[in-house]
C-alpha cells in the first residue's frame, strides 16, 4: 500500500512541476532561469518611460491597448434629395500613426432617440477603400432596419511606415471610407446615428 501511495504521490509532483517550466506570463522556456541548487539569482531588468507608440522598436507588449494611434473624424454625414434617391456623402479619411498595423472593424451603428420613421427603402452602407482591405461595402441599414449585432472587419491599415509585418510587407498607413445607398423620401427627414469602430493591434511576433 505504501509503495502504492509513494507511486501516487510522486507522479503528482512530476505532473504538478511541469508547468513551472513556463512563466505566467507566458515568457518562453529559453528566456528563463533555472534556478537550482543556489540561493539567488538576478534578472535584468529593461524599462522605458515615456513609451512612444510612433516607434516601431518600443517596448509596449504586442497586441497590447497602447499601441493604438489612429486618427478619424468627429463627425460624418449623408444626404440625398427628393428628386434624387441616391445617397452621397463625403469621402473620410482614417490614418495609422501607430508602429504596428491596427485593424479596423465596424462593431455598432445605433439611431439617435429621435430619429424620424424611416422610409421602407432606405438602404445605408459604409463603403472603404485602401490597401488591404477585409470586407469593402458593409450594410448599415437595410430596407429601413437597422443591422444587428454589426461585427464587420473593415480593413488592416500598415503602421506609420507603411508595413504590414516586422519583415516588412508593404501597404498603407491610411484609407478612407465613404456611405452610399438609397432611399426615397418626399420631405426632409434629419436624422441622427453613432458609428462605432474598434481598434486591434496587430502583433509582429
């Protein structure tokens, strides 16, 4: 029974130790120390205040918030006219300032609370262009509904330099992005929306 136990006991403390080859933070087995058999050890220690986002070669943890340096207009608008069903609107830029390529993606579109009701017809789209581009056209608004549970990757913009990857595959920093659709009207209607984009830094490892 005892040499039973003893068996038990040290498969456990084999099967328990493995992971303590790897540090929780993920660090790599080849960037440890295996301390054994001594009393101490010493770590380097690398810090950076100040950290610029702008720079390629800062020490910010990849993927990580902080890298993201995107610049995009306050406001946008659309319009047609009576005579015209066709939407227009401006053309907007969005430029990556970042050292890492940031993905762009269309993550809500909500009405304002006072919003008119809209004609059956009305069809809304956010259309990009640029290199690298996910999904081109994406439906905001169909047949006067408005999209839901909108989740639409846009585009992967290159970072300042215009790179896609540590090893640097060209692209572009910036693109820009446009709405169309239709819709018929027979007076004027003001409406009121938020469009929502979400940032991802792109991780060079």
């Amino acid at each position: 029974m005892k040499k039973i136990v003893s068996t038990m006991l040290l498969a456990t403390l084999v099967l328990g130790a493995a992971p303590l080859a790897f540090a929780q933070d993920g660090t790599a087995p080849e960037r440890q120390n295996n301390v054994n058999g001594q009393g101490s050890a010493e770590i380097e220690v690398n810090g950076t205040l100040g950290a610029d986002n702008k720079d390629p070669d800062a020490t910010i943890p990849e993927e990580d918030v902080n890298w993201i340096n995107v610049t995009v207009p306050t406001k946008t608008i659309f319009y047609n006219t009576a005579d015209d069903p066709a939407i227009k609107a401006p053309t907007y830029n969005i430029v990556n300032h970042s050292g890492r390529p940031v993905t762009v993606t269309a993550n809500g579109f909500e009405a304002g609370e006072d919003n008119s009701v809209l004609p059956e017809d009305f069809d809304l789209n956010l259309a990009v262009s640029g290199n690298n581009v996910t999904t081109a056209t994406t439906s905001l608004i169909a047949g006067g509904q408005l999209a839901e549970n909108l989740n639409s990757e846009l585009i992967t913009l290159a970072n300042n330099e215009n790179h896609l990857t540590v090893d640097g595959a060209a692209g572009e920093s910036a693109a820009t992005f446009t709405y169309t659709g239709t819709a018929t009207v027979e007076e004027q209607l003001e409406l009121t929306y938020t469009l929502n984009l979400k940032f991802d830094a792109v991780s060079w490892n």
